[in-house]
C-alpha cells in the first residue's frame, strides 16, 4: 500500500467543473493541487460534443466543445496542479480522506484539506423507464450514440426514433440526419420541450423534424433487433390516451429522458442533499454542510450551458481557497432561499449576509409562462422584479442579489422567488 499522499486541495473531476475549479483555486494560492479524473484524459462530456455553441457567454465566441475544453486543459497543463486520469475515486471520507485506484498506483490515500466535488452527471437510461417490449438492441442513451458516432465512428441506426427533447436528445436528432439516417420524430411526454430553444430551431425545425408533444413510447418491439416502437399520446397526469397508439417503424430508438447528477460519492460521507437538483445543498460559495467539500457543475444542478459550469466552478474554487487559508474563520449568518409559485428548485439553497460580494441566484421555472415576471422577496418587500416574454423548464434563469440587497435581509429570512403570470 502507497503511503498517504497530503494536498491543500483534491478536486474529483476533470471535466470542465474540475478544472475551472482547480484553476481558480490555484489563482487564489493554493499550493497543491490533485485533479483525479476516471477517464483517460481531462475534458469530461465536451470531448463527445463536436457541434458548436459553447463560449458564447464566457469567451464570447462560438466554440465546439473539445475547442472550449482545450482552453482549459492548456491553462491545467501550463500550470503545476498535479494530473491524474484513468483514476477512480472508491471514497471520500467525513474527515476528507480520499481514497483512489488506477493501474500505475494501486491504491491511493490522499489527505486533503480541502475537496472539491465535480464528477458531472450520468444519462437516466431505460431501466428508469416503464416501457414494455423486448430487450432488443438498437435502444440507447443519446448521450451513448453520440460517443459512437463522434469519437468512435460508429453508426447506431438507420431509421431513429428519439425519446425525450433534453439538448442531447435534440442535437443527436441534428447529427444522425447528417450522417444520413432518418430522424422519424422526437417525443417529448411533457407538454413542453426540456431543452433550449435555440436548439429546438436549429436541430428539429431546420431539419423539418417533428416534435410531438405529450406524446411517449410505450412499447419496443423486436427480439435481435429494435423493429419499431409504438407511441401514444398522455393526458395531464401523463396517462396513455386510448386509442391515440401508433406503430411506428424504427431500428433504433435514443433516449434522452433526463440527467441524474453523479452523487453516490457525495452521499458516502452524509452531506445534505436537496431532492429536487438531486445535488448538495450549498452555500453562495458553493460549500456543502461538511466543512471544506464544496461541489459545482453538474453534480450540483444540471446545467444547460457549459458556461455557466465554468462560473459556478470558479466560486467553489474560490471558496476553497478561502477556507484553506483560514479554515476556522467562518463569520456567516445565513439566509435561506425557496422557490415560491412557479419556481422549482434556486441554487444556492443558503447565503451569508454577511457575503463582501453580490450573489447571483439560480433557479429554474416548474413550467412554461408567457409575459410573465419572476420576483423576488423577502417577506413584504420585493427586492427584484424582472419581465421576459418566456420562461421555460430547459433554460436556466439567474438573479443577483446586490450588497444593498444583502443588508435588508436578516439571519434564517426566506429569500423567495415566485413566478407571476400576467
């Protein structure tokens, strides 16, 4: 067995949650760094993602995904935060012990000052699913096609079927049609789309791509191979609609019903967790009820824009450098945030009132509201009001809570944002 190894700081994850992290711990003098990644190299999901429109908010041009990863794996490997991938994390232990294997190793102890939680999120597959039918093959995660197709050259079908309108779902409709196979329809069960709207034009509409809604799959038929699926329209409690089956031929069928964020390591050493985002409860630096392990990116929330991963993963690293230099400095009086009507879940679920610096909230809408405007309160008194001509389930909204803000609020207050319809 390896002897223990000592780090100010280990971050789980090389996706681009861990490395913005790391990095901006590093910024902020933290001396060592670890990045454990179980993959073979740094990057994460981007690396899968040839299609463009990542950046445009952080670099502010339009990048495909290893482009954008690529940026910061340079930043990483410029620096002296110490690698490694092909690693898996087995544990984490209350007192930050983080236990590792990889095949150069063996065994791995690292005792870390700090820890930074960014293992991403996985794909919710059929197993989670009531579809009945065979287990023929030709059934997949979206997110699996598109490694076939994009880094190993592989095509999954001919003639696709697509289960869900998450943005995999949606930019996998638009890549098998490039490749050449036809994209019969996407379904959606819910009356709404659950990705961004830029995707629904540019990957179904350009591509005259149907999208119907309140509509699933209810059975897969085919015993080697997937010969088609039937499909049928559900009601508002989503119940199958009798008579509105249809048979639909197809030798493939993607599904892209839903992330589920990687937290069975979080969940080892007992942190809260909040049954909505499937996540930690954080504080505003993105700290988790156990002092020193801090988590971002989609292991925390799932996220619609890598963007957003990186800015949220540079307040955890930030934070964690704080509570390395001074760990028993903790001065915070905390407020709690709470999603009112229309509101599912605000990220993060407490700040400090005493925080030097504003504090941006997120949070996404339970529905989708027209000419509508979310609020946010304090009791009686509205501290910010802001219209948008729509609001959907797919598309992350963000509010910031300004320092002037800070001071009217008082310790255990419930920060509420509610959406008010016209």
């Amino acid at each position: 067995m390896n002897s223990t190894l000592k780090y100010d700081l280990v971050v789980i994850g090389g996706g681009p949650a861990g490395m913005a992290a790391a990095l901006e711990a590093k910024k902020n003098g933290v001396g060592k760094i670890i990045i454990l990644e179980r993959a073979e190299t740094l990057g994460g999901i981007l690396e899968q993602c040839i299609h463009t429109g990542f950046g445009l908010h952080y670099f502010g041009e339009e990048l495909s995904g290893p482009e954008y990863a690529h940026k910061f794996i340079e930043l990483v490997e410029q620096s002296d935060i110490d690698v490694k991938t092909d690693t898996m994390v087995i544990s984490i232990s209350k007192e930050r012990m983080v236990t590792a294997v990889n095949n150069q190793d063996g065994f791995i102890q690292i005792d870390a000052t700090a820890v930074i939680l960014a293992m991403g999120c996985r794909e919710r597959a059929r197993g989670a699913l009531d579809i009945a039918g065979s287990r023929a093959s030709g059934v997949m995660t979206a997110g699996a096609a598109q490694k076939f197709v994009n880094i190993d050259g592989y095509m999954p079908g001919k003639k696709i079927v697509i289960l869900g309108s998450g943005d995999i779902g949606l930019i996998m409709a638009r890549r098998m049609t490039l490749e050449g196979a036809q994209v019969k329809m996407v379904c959606e069960l819910m009356p709404y789309s659950g990705g961004l709207t830029r995707n629904i034009v540019q990957c179904l509409d350009d591509f005259d791509i149907p999208l119907k809604l309140s509509c699933t799959v209810i059975e897969v038929h085919g015993t080697e191979r997937v010969e088609g699926i039937t499909i049928a329209q559900v009601d508002e409690n989503r119940n199958v609609i009798d008579g509105t089956q249809e048979f639909v031929e197809c030798d493939t069928l993607l599904l892209s019903v839903g992330l589920i964020p990687e937290n069975e390591l979080s969940k080892q050493i007992d942190i809260d967790m909040d049954p909505i985002t499937s996540g930690p409860v954080v504080n505003e630096m993105r700290q988790t009820s156990l002092p020193g392990v801090f988590a971002c990116g989609n292991v925390l929330q799932v996220h619609d824009l890598v963007d957003y991963v990186t800015t949220e993963s540079q307040i955890a690293g930030l934070g964690a450098a704080k509570y390395i230099s001074n760990p028993n400095n903790d001065d915070s009086r905390y407020a709690f945030t709470k999603g009112g009507d229309g509101v599912r879940y605000i990220v993060p679920q407490k700040v400090n009132i005493n925080s030097k610096e504003e504090i941006k909230l997120y949070f996404r809408v339970a529905d989708v509201y027209l000419k509508s405007k979310f609020v946010v309160s304090v009791g009686d008194e509205v501290l910010i009001e802001k219209r948008k001509q729509k609001f959907a389930p797919g598309e992350m909204e963000n509010a910031t809570l300004t320092l002037e803000m800070l001071e009217k609020i008082k310790e255990n207050d419930e920060i509420v944002i509610s959406i008010k319809e016209r």
